[in-house]
C-alpha cells in the first residue's frame, strides 16, 4: 500500500497520471458492442422487475407537476431507522459526489484506491488537489487505516469496493473517523451482500460519517438515476444548498420509494443470496486457469470478481471476438492493463464464458 500525494494534471476526458477517470463499463457495450454479452456493466441482469417498471409508468401521469421528494425521503429515513434532516435524494451516486466536491470546505481530500473513479474526478473538477491510497494486490487490497495520512479532512472509500470486490470491516473503516474529518463510504454495492453486513448506512455515532447508496446497480435503474445520502444534518443542508430544484424526476422518487418498502428488501435480499452463489461458481471456474496465470482478487463480495491475466489486454479483445465484453481494468489508480473485471451473472452465462476465456487465453499466448 502507497501514498500519492499532491495534484497530477488532468487531461481531456478526465484523464489523470495515465488513469482515465471518466471511462465506465458502459463504453464497452456502446456502438459497435450492443450485441455483446454484457459482462462489464455492474447492473443485476433482468431488472427492473416488472412490478417496478409498473410503478415508474404509473408515475407518467404526473409529469405536470413538480417532483415532490417528501414522501420518497421519509421511506428511505424510514427504512434506515433515521430522521428526515439526515436523508438527501440525488440523481444517483454520482451526483452525491459532485455535491461533496462542491459544498464541503476541504484542504486535503484523500481517495483510497482502486476504486470507483467519479469521487476524484469530481474533487478534481471542483478545484481540489487529490492525495491517493493506492491498496495493493499482496494485501488482498484491503485497507490499512494507519496509511491514510493524519492530516486528511476528507477521505473517499468504497464498500463493498468497485472493482476489487473486497468488503471492509466496519470497524476497519470507522477507525478512519476523526473529529475534522468527513469519512465518505461508497455503499452503491451493499445491498447485494447477504445481510448487508459491514454497512455503515444508519449508524449515527462515527462522527463526520457520510455514507452513499445507489438504486441502480440491484434494481437495474441506471437510466432513471436515483440514489441518496444518509450524513449529519448539518452536512446534509450543506449538500441541500448546493443541489439545483427539483435534483430527481418524478420516475425516480416513485421508484426510490418502492425499492425501500419491505417487499423490495426482501427481493434484494433474496438477489443478494443468488449473486453470491453464482459469484461462487464464477470463482471456482476462474481459478481453474491458475495454471495459465490468472489471479482472483479475493475474497470476492460484490456483484463482480477481479482478475489479473499477464496479457490481459490482449484476452480482453479476444473476449470480445468471441461475443463478451468485460471492463477492463487499467482506468482504475492502481491497476494496470493485466487486471479485468467481470460481473456476476447466471450460472449459464457464466459457464459459456468460462469457455469463451480459455480460448482467449489461448489466443493471446499464441
């Protein structure tokens, strides 16, 4: 594990140090991979349900009118055991971490990663000098507290992370809570872990916590762009103010209210089990091809496994030769272009594409 400190230069499309900050796994499957099987969007397969997609039309209705977040905020400070000064509704996670950027006073912001890329290029784009805790694949990437600098006021970090997989002890992260100091936890993928264990969302005794929730990953809502905030209240007016009106559609607030009423959570929690289980074969059947070189990350809790193959470039082309699109890896700060990122699918799915690397290993070696 390693500090880099100080500003690096962005460039053109939020480039940083060699590190495109802006690339997401969706530019894997746009254009000329639309007939691809989708393995490198983090988005649960065969979602929304229809129920939900009932819902959201039934909302259309109402378009003439302005949204009304009230009703959507109380469910969700409801479903987390929390008063409504310490809930905020945003047009997904990544509007949250612009918000940040924007509204908090910091002078030394630190993100650890590898992790989701949009905490540091919203800092970047707000004017901050970005610091980085950059977890290594000999420590399992998983995070020493002791590394993050004393003198940090605001520190970014994601669990379950994007794209290790790696679930953080609570513990483990509440130890980075200081007086001071704003202690950002990425929680967009918490909700597939069974039981949610190691979740920080509605916990009111860590001081300077702000934990992020996204709707979009487990109900396959990343179009609708719906998520929200759970912080101190005074931190939350502070991100209120720096919000423009009327931040999330109608759509998404009706949308936001379902995914927290109690069959809602209880699908997740049943998808939560399924991923895991699938998550399991997908492991098993990767590190069968130890012997050809390939590394998992792990152990794997998300909806997604990392892998390191030495000619990973190369077998992610092949990959998509052969009909599937992964996310590859070298765009995250501490990865390069060996490391891969699969999502978890069907045991079927999985099965052909465990078939489909093998040839691909084979390619890239010949």
């Amino acid at each position: 594990m390693r500090t880099e400190e100080g500003s690096m230069p962005a460039g053109q499309g939020g480039a940083v140090a060699g590190h495109d900050l802006r690339h997401h796994g969706d530019a894997e499957v746009r254009d000329d991979g639309a007939d691809l099987v989708d393995l490198a969007v983090n988005v649960r397969a065969d979602t929304p349900p229809a129920w939900l997609r009932e819902r959201i039309a039934g909302s259309l209705g109402g378009l003439a009118a302005y949204p009304d977040g009230r009703s959507a905020r109380a469910a969700v400070a409801a479903r987390h055991g929390l008063p409504l000064d310490r809930v905020l509704l945003t047009a997904g996670a990544a509007e949250a971490f612009v918000l940040l950027a924007r509204a908090l006073k910091v002078r030394r912001p630190v993100v650890v990663h590898p992790q989701f890329t949009e905490p540091e290029a919203a800092l970047r784009d707000a004017g901050h000098s970005v610091d980085r805790v950059l977890l290594r694949e000999a420590d399992g990437f998983r995070l020493d507290p002791a590394l993050v600098p004393e003198d940090a006021d605001l520190v970014v970090i994601g669990n379950p992370t994007n794209p290790t997989s790696v679930l953080h002890p609570a513990a483990t992260i509440t130890r980075l809570a200081r007086p001071g100091r704003t202690l950002v936890v990425d929680e967009a993928f918490m909700d597939a872990v069974p039981g949610e264990r190691e979740a920080l969302a509605g916990r009111t005794d860590v001081p300077g916590l702000v934990v992020l929730r996204s709707l979009t990953k487990t109900w396959g809502l990343a179009g609708l762009r719906v998520g929200y905030v759970l912080a101190a209240p005074e931190t939350i007016a502070d991100l209120e103010r720096a919000q423009p009106l009327w931040p999330v559609s109608t759509p998404a607030l009706v949308a936001a209210e379902a995914c927290v009423e109690p069959r809602a959570l209880a699908e997740a929690a049943h998808a939560a089990h399924r991923v895991a289980a699938d998550r399991a074969h997908l492991v098993a059947g990767l590190v069968e091809f130890a012997a050809d070189g390939v590394r998992v990350a792990g152990p794997a809790a998300g909806p997604f496994v990392l892998l390191a193959t030495e000619r990973g470039a190369a077998v992610r082309r092949h990959l998509r030769d052969l009909g599937f699109a992964v996310r590859r890896g070298d765009t995250f700060p501490g990865l390069g272009e060996e490391w891969l990122r699969v999502a978890v699918r069907d045991r079927t799915t999985v099965n052909t594409f465990l078939q489909a690397l093998d040839q691909a290993l084979t390619l890239s070696s010949g």
